[in-house]
C-alpha cells in the first residue's frame, strides 16, 4: 500500500471515529435535554396538580382529627367521591384543550390556539353553572346511591352539608381546569402552581378557623374549599386576560377570555369530538371509584361507617400519589404534542422513554414512601385516631402500596397517548378496564366471603390499572402507529 494511500485510509477512519464521537456526543446532549424539559414542566405541573388533592386532604385530616365520632368523616367521606365524579367528567377541559393548543401553537398557528383557549374558558362556565344546579337538584338522591341511608341518618346530615357548598364552586373548578389547559398548551406549568399555592394557604387557614377553633365539621371543610377554588378561578381568568402578569415569559402576549358570541361548529369540532371521547373515558373512571366507594359502604365485615372512613383517607393517598405521577404525564402531553406539531418522530419516542423510565423510579419511591409510613404508624396517626378505622385502613394499605409503580407506568402511558390526541382509543382502553373491575369485584365477592368487601374493592382497583397499563403498550408498540415506542 502507498503511503498516501495509506494516510487516507487512516484520515477516513479518522474521521468515522470522530462523527461517531460527534453523534454519541449528541444523542447524549439531546436525551439531557430532553430530560430538563419534561423535569422543568413536571415539576411545577406536579405542584400544582397536587394542590387541589392536598386541600382534599387537609380537609380530611383536620375532620378526621378535630371529629368526635366516626360518622362525621364518613359523611364527607359519601359526598367527596360524588365531587370527584363530576368534577373530574369534565376534565377533558384540561386533558382535550391542551394538545390542541399545543399543536396549533407549535405549527405557528396562534390565532386559532388562542381560539381553542376562548371556547374552553367558555364551555367551563357554560357547564360549571349546569352542574351546580343539577347537584343541587339530586344531591339527597346521590348520597343514597353511595350508601348514606346506611351509614346513618347524622352521617347523611354531614354529607348534604358538605355536599351543598361544595356544589357551588363547579363553574370555579371547571374554569381552573381550562386555563390549566390552555397554559399546558403554551408549555407553562409555573403559573398554575402559583395561583394554587395561594390558594390552598387559603384553604389552610380558613380550615384552621372554621375546623378546629369555629367546630364546623364537614361543612367547615366545603366553605373553605370553595372559597380557595373561587379565588384560583378569578387569578386564572386574571393571568389569561393579560390582566395579571404570568410566571412565565410564553404566555405573556396571550389573552384569551371566554367568549360571549356562539362559535361555528367548524370551530368548535375539534374540541367536542375530543372531549367526548375523554368524556367517555372520565366517565368509566368515575363510576368505578365512585363505586368502589358505595361497595364499601355496604361492608358487613366491619361497620358501614368504618369501612366508608378508611376507605376516604386510602382513596385520598391514592389520588395524592397519582398526582404526583400525573405531572410527569402533564409534562409529556404537551411536549408530545408540540413534537408531533414539528413533525419530530424522533422527538416524541425521546419524550416518551424518557418520561417512562422518570415514571418507573418515582412509582417505586412512592411506594417504599407509603410502606415506611405504614410500618412506623405514621399514616394512621395523621388522619385519625380512632382504633376501628385505623384497623380497617391496615386491610389496604398494603394493595395501595403495590399498586404505586403500576399507577406510575399507567399514567405516564396517559400523558403519551394524550398528546398524540388518541382520546377515542383511550375511551374503548377504559372500557375495558372498567369491565375487567368490576368482573374481578363480582369474581371476589362471590368465592371469598370471608375477605372484606373493603379488600375485594381495593383489589379491583388495582384490576383496572392493570388492563389500562396492558392496553396502552399495545396501542405505544404498533408500528404504524403515532407513537411507535419501540421504533
């Protein structure tokens, strides 16, 4: 071989070597980045996500502890799952908005995103006004059907106490999930968290004055929530409008208000035919908490009362922990969807294995998290102290455990799928899901006698997260799919 040749021949591998350095280099550098953007949204996503439980939750502790009998936890404990059903049905004003912001956005298209920000404001307040009256309407109708006349007639006093101001603030919790979708859609997950920590310090100090020094009970509890919920609305309408500065430099040149004239349907399709199907989806999610909640009403292992108590302060650390998951699925919905609007494969795959492996470790935290509380006692000291109650919760802290890095992984699939706007596959996904609980509740019931009700619920639970973690891998590995996981 001639030396010129041969120096070639090293200069070309030379040169290999250092475009393999250069893509190894930034493969590296572009999965960092990745990680930073879904770290910087999750986060405040997640505080602010997990601000509205947390109220939920103080609530629960401050009536838990200040109560002077069982039966005053468990009325909250029969009105609060109705509120969570029909206040999270409409939570496609969050999960439907934000993609279609995004992608409008993100394709340059800022008149119609700002559009699909006015419609939502304006579906919220449309629909929070008819869902407070129909709550109101029912009210004694629906604290049946979750087991009132068997708790008792006191119980039943505290539920329609609670159940009745808190049905005020349905135009304020819709509106709250609109602009939180509408700001997820500019990528702006520091505002919300802002307006909510105002708000559930509200909610704190009103607790503490009307809980503890005013003796109000359950209906202490509704008055101070709804008045937070009612203040985070007005700030959030503040924020859109341009009214009030954001936490964030993305939305600064927006403003959105609701709008008073009638859209065309033209309009308005994509929006509606995306809520339906998260509808849809929302709807069997509820129905099967909301019935998890009614089933261990009628326990006969343990008083109905008991059963009801310790399955609001498990159902509460279940939503908590879910919270917590769900930021990094706020995170990867609106990235997701801003990578399919630049038409980035690549970009939405990183998005979504990143966000997985974040999933799996937080799941696994949270879950070793609620196992310490449970050995040290912890847990049990916080919401109650009352023996039967705390013996009840100790039947299901266990599942609620295990369940942790499964919710984790299920809800981080949500965010991917969401983003990609796959909302009529997710409403079939959860009808199967639903199915599969409640043949697993029934399957329990019928063979295990001697088991709890309140054990056979729990570990429906955790059937329906199970297929709706199977049935999101299935639609994230095809091929031909938006996402494509494995490609």
């Amino acid at each position: 071989m001639m030396p010129k040749e041969t120096d070639s021949l090293l200069s070309n591998k030379s040169s290999l070597r250092l475009q393999k350095e250069d893509t190894e280099e930034s493969l590296e550098t572009r999965q960092q980045s990745t990680g930073r953007k879904i770290l910087d949204l999750a986060i405040p996503a997640g505080a602010a996500l997990l601000i509205d439980p947390l109220m939920t939750l103080a609530d629960t502790a401050f009536v838990g502890r200040f109560a002077d009998s069982p039966v005053e936890l468990a009325g909250m404990g029969s009105a609060v799952p109705i509120l969570t059903f029909s206040f999270y049905l409409f939570n496609f004003l969050c999960t439907a908005t934000t993609p279609l912001v995004a992608s409008s956005r993100a394709a340059g298209q800022a008149k119609e995103a700002a559009a699909v920000g006015a419609q939502a404001l304006t579906l919220s307040l449309v629909l929070g006004a008819t869902l407070t009256i129909t709550l109101l309407s029912l009210k004694q109708t629906l604290l049946t059907v979750m087991g009132t006349d068997i708790t008792g007639e006191i119980a039943n006093g505290y539920a329609l106490a609670f159940l009745s101001v808190r049905a005020l603030a349905a135009p304020a919790v819709l509106c709250i999930e609109a602009s939180t979708g509408v700001l997820r859609g500019y990528l702006d997950t520091r505002t919300p968290i802002v307006i909510l920590i105002v708000a559930n310090l509200l909610n704190l100090a009103l607790d503490i004055v009307l809980i503890a020094f005013a003796g109000l009970g359950p209906m202490g509890a509704a008055i101070a929530t709804t008045t937070a919920e009612w203040v985070s609305a007005g700030l959030f309408l503040g924020v859109l409008s341009g009214t009030i500065p954001s936490a964030s430099s993305s939305v600064d040149a927006i403003e959105i208000r609701p709008s008073l004239s009638i859209p065309t349907w033209q309009e308005v399709r994509p929006l509606i035919v995306a809520s339906a199907s998260v509808f849809f989806r929302a709807v069997v999610l509820q129905v099967s908490l909301s019935g998890a909640a009614a089933m261990a009403a009628r326990s006969v292992s343990e008083e109905a009362a008991v059963a009801v108590a310790a399955h609001q302060i498990g159902i509460q650390l279940w939503i908590l922990c879910s919270f917590f998951c769900d930021s990094l699925a706020a995170a990867s919905q609106g990235l997701v969807a801003d990578a399919l609007g630049r038409k980035d494969p690549d970009g939405v795959r990183e998005v979504s294995r990143t966000v997985f492996a974040y999933s799996l470790c937080l799941g696994l935290f949270l879950g070793l998290l609620l196992q310490v509380g449970e050995a040290t006692g912890l847990l049990f000291e916080i919401f109650t102290d009352d023996d039967s109650i705390q013996a009840a919760l100790h039947k299901i802290l266990p599942l609620i455990v295990i369940a942790q890095p499964l919710n984790a992984m299920v809800f981080a699939a949500d965010g991917v799928i969401q983003g990609a706007s796959e909302f009529t596959f997710q409403a079939k996904a959860m009808a199967l899901s639903g199915l599969t609980a409640v043949s697993t509740f029934v399957w329990l019931e019928m063979g295990n006698a001697d088991v709890a009700t309140l054990v056979h619920v729990w570990t429906a639970l955790i059937a329906l997260q199970s297929m709706r973690g199977l049935t999101s891998l299935w639609k994230l590995a095809q091929k031909d799919g938006t996402i494509n996981l494995f490609g």
